[in-house]
C-alpha cells in the first residue's frame, strides 16, 4: 500500500507536465487523404509529390494541404537548444 502514494504522485507530476493538444476530426481525416495521395503519387511518379500535385488529386486547395501539413508538424521542446553550442 505504501507504494500507491508513490506512483499517484508520480502520474500527477507527468500529467501537469503533459499537455494533450487535440486537432479536429476534419482535420485527421484530411491528413489521412494527404499522405494517401502522397503515397499514391510517389509509387507512379517515382518522386516526392508536391502540395501542388496532391491538391489534384484530393480536390483540395493547396492552401488548406498546406494549413493541415502545419497542424500535424512535429512539436519541439521549449528547451531546446539553438545554434553551435546548443544555449538557450
């Protein structure tokens, strides 16, 4: 039983730390049609597809390909370091 407060303290402390950021559906069905022409285009054409060439085939402006590519862009930590020697 002693334990319990433990591993309760721990799960509190990583979900103050953890931020869940929740996209709309919408918005994951588009980029599941994204990287399915994507997909498509690279086995026909033998090369990366661009944002152009995906619009064509999903029938959406490359605007919003490119507001929906934004969204799903990898997250970085606040604490990353930047330049040569990696200060802050």
């Amino acid at each position: 039983m002693q334990k319990a407060w433990i591993r309760q303290g721990i799960t509190r402390a990583v979900a103050k730390q953890l931020h869940t950021i929740r996209l709309p559906h919408d918005l994951t069905k588009r980029l599941m049609q994204i990287k399915k022409a994507d997909i498509e285009l690279f086995q026909t054409l033998e090369l990366k597809p661009i944002i152009t060439e995906i619009s064509t085939v999903i029938d959406v402006c490359s605007k919003q390909i490119s507001k929906c590519l934004n969204a799903f862009r990898p997250l970085l930590s606040l604490k990353l370091g930047i330049g040569e020697e990696q200060e802050t």
